[in-house]
C-alpha cells in the first residue's frame, strides 16, 4: 500500500475485531439474562463483568505467554506482563476470544454456582488452560499448528481451540455441580424466560461471529486478503442460516411447534462449526456444513437429556457438540483437509478433538471437585430456591432496590 503504513492498518484492523468479538462476550450476558429468573439477574451481571477482567488480569500476567511466547510445542515462556515487546494488538485480539471461551466454559451452571467459585475457575481456564490449547494449534511453535508441525490441525477461527475446551469445561461443571434443584422431578417448574432479551444477546453473538472469522487473519493489506474476508462473512452467514432454518424444520416436524429458541440455538451451532473452515470453504460447502450441525445439535439435546445433565443454556449442544463436528467437518471437506487430497488432516483433526477434550477434562475437573470438597463451588440449597441476588449481592427483587433505601414520608 503506497503511502500507507500497512502493519499500523493491520494493527488497527485487529483492534477493530477484537471489539467485534466482545459483542460475542457481552451478548452471551443477555442470553443468560434472558433466560433465567429474575432473583439472579445482578449475580449474571456481575459474574460476566468481573470474569472480563479476571480473564484480562490472567491473561496479562501469563496466559498470553503460554499462547504465543517463544518456547516448546507444548508452552510457550516469553512476554509475561506482555514484557518483551509483543503486538500489543495482537495480545488483545487474542484475549478477546480467550474472554469468550471463559464465557462459555461458564454458563451452563448459572443459578446455582458460588460468585467465588465461579472467579477462580475463570482464572485458572483463563490463564492455563485455554492458553495452553491455543499454544497448541495458534501458535507457530505448537504441535499442531498447520504450516509448522508435523501434526497439522485445520482449526481457522476456534471451533476446537474456543468452543470444543469451552464447552468441555460446561459439560465437566455441570457434571459436578449437578442439577438445579427438583430438576428432574414432575414438580419442577421451568424459571421464567424473557426471549426478546435472548434474542437481542443471540443476535450480538452472530455479529460477534464475524469479528472472530475475519480477525483470525490477523492482517487486511495484503493482496486478495479482502475477498477472504468476504468469504469468511458469506461462509459463517450461510452456515448459520442453513442450520437455523433446517433447525426450525425440525423441530417444526417433532413437535409441531415453531420453537424460536430451538431456531436461535441451531444458528449460533451453525456458526462454531463452519469456525473450524471458513477460509477454505466454498459457499456450498458450508450450507452443508450447517445443515448437518442442526443434526448434530438434536442428537446432543438427546443425549444430554437422557443422561439427565441440567444445561438451561444448552451451551454442551451448542458449543462442545458443534465444536467437535466442526473440527471432523473442516478434516474432510476444508481446502487443506480430505477434499483438497490431504487426507492425514481429518486423523489429525480427530486426533485435536481427543487432546483438547482431555486436556481440559484434566484440569477443570479436579478443580471443581476441590472447590466443591471446600464449598466455594455451589450455592446452598435455600439460596438457590430464592435467588442467589438476595445473599450474595444484597438485591431484594429483581429491580434491585434496597431495604434501607425506602422513602420516610414527613409527619
């Protein structure tokens, strides 16, 4: 670019996306808000600001080194406190997504997760954890980076690195924490669900989407680098809207209903799969990609009912599920997998899906286990029936008004 500093336009280009994919984060926040009961809304409001900045403090201090610092295929160890000079930009777009994978990771136990349990998971995910995994396939030194390792893993913008660990960590919390109470009983009553307010936060998360797809490029000036990004759009929208409406088929076809929240679930499923492959993808492919997600989210909803796991988020579905179909999809049918003739990507993409499921499973779950042994992971049995609000964050009701700030009328 003549007259043009193009590593500034690049700089600023991932600055840009990063805030688009806080969209993603603070979306997330209204789709919690929106589907539970209002005796939790400043417990949900607090969690997802402080987990904002416990992920931005622990991925300063190290999580940002073990990701992209010099080191081994396994960790890296350079730029702690961003010490050493890196891209300032580049550490913030990257925090961005380590912010909503700590999102996700976190969601499905709302209501009856302790506020301390809660910030000291987000640490630990936020600052070893998701680092780690992303040192493994980001970073050009991890053994499964896709133009240095041996073990090449085509994973463009998250499905396996953000939502498959993301999700892993929903479906290990669930399992411990265990059911809200009287969940599986005939007597239990679903808590009330503001679905204008889903949506609003759903619709932030596909906007979210974008800056994640094409801020995984990390660079706009170089030539034809405009067209991929379009086609990182185009892909990430058609795989959202084939799954969302095939979704709504479905579901039309079981029940005899249109479910709208069914319909907004299916599309976010759509977008973290075609993730794993939207800069390779041809617009085909990744209708297909979405149609067959919005099987896979069904067949997840199945499993996870009948093993009784309470997800009032549906995030194991949407997230783990659709993360691990993305990682298989982008290993057959990406330019760089089985279709484009490499066909060891699809037994390397497999091979991710095991790795980052155990690494994770690993850590969080002796971690939930302590804290729960300790009891700073689950609120107590009272405080779940009337509101984690009431207790923890000194709320009355859902308008959050005080006792002692009620009005004296003069004598």
């Amino acid at each position: 670019m003549k007259g043009v500093d193009a590593g500034a336009v690049n700089d600023f280009f991932l600055i840009i996306c990063g805030i688009w994919v806080m969209f993603f984060k603070f979306g997330f926040t209204f789709v919690e808000l929106g589907k539970t009961s209002g005796s939790n809304t400043a417990n949900i409001i607090f969690k997802n600001l402080t987990d904002t900045f416990i992920t931005l403090m622990a991925y300063w201090l190290h999580g940002y080194a073990f990701a992209f610092g010099e080191g081994s295929g396994f960790i890296g160890s350079k730029y702690f406190l961003t010490l050493g000079s890196p891209n300032l930009c580049h550490f913030f777009f990257n925090y961005a997504r380590c912010a909503v994978a700590t999102t996700v990771a976190l969601g499905a136990v709302i209501e009856r997760t302790e506020p301390i349990g809660y910030l000291i998971s987000s640490y630990v995910f936020a600052g070893f954890v998701y680092p780690i995994a992303s040192h493994w396939v980001w970073d050009v030194h991890g053994f499964f980076n896709p133009l240095q390792s041996k073990l090449p893993v085509q994973d463009y913008g998250g499905s396996g690195v953000v939502f498959l660990v993301g999700g892993t960590v929903a479906l290990v919390s669930c399992y411990v924490i265990g059911a809200r109470i009287d969940r599986w009983t005939p007597t239990f009553k679903q808590r009330e669900h503001n679905l204008p307010l889903a949506a609003l936060g759903a619709s932030m998360q596909m906007m979210g989407f974008i800056g994640f797809i094409i801020g995984a490029r990390y660079q706009i000036t170089a030539p034809g680098e405009g067209q991929l990004a379009a086609l990182c759009v185009l892909n990430i929208l058609l795989a959202g809207a084939s799954s969302g409406l095939y979704g709504l088929i479905l579901q039309r076809l079981l029940k005899s209903y249109y479910d709208v929240d069914c319909f907004i679930n299916t599309t976010i499923a759509g977008m973290v799969t075609v993730c794993a492959g939207a800069n390779s993808y041809i617009p085909g492919i990744s209708v297909m990609c979405g149609a067959t997600s919005s099987f896979f989210y069904f067949i997840m909803e199945w499993l996870i009912l009948r093993n009784k796991i309470d997800d009032p988020l549906h995030v194991i579905s949407i997230y783990l599920g659709s993360g691990v179909w993305g990682l298989i999809f982008a290993g057959f049918f990406s330019a760089q997998g089985t279709l484009g003739g490499t066909d060891k990507i699809i037994g390397n993409n497999l091979l991710a899906v095991v790795v980052l499921f155990s690494w994770t499973v690993a850590i969080m779950h002796p971690l939930f286990y302590v804290m729960k042994y300790v009891k700073v992971l689950r609120i107590p049995r009272f405080m779940e029936k009337q509101g984690v609000d009431k207790f923890r964050h000194d709320k009355r009701h859902p308008l959050g008004k005080r006792k002692e700030f009620k009005l004296i009328k003069p004598h």
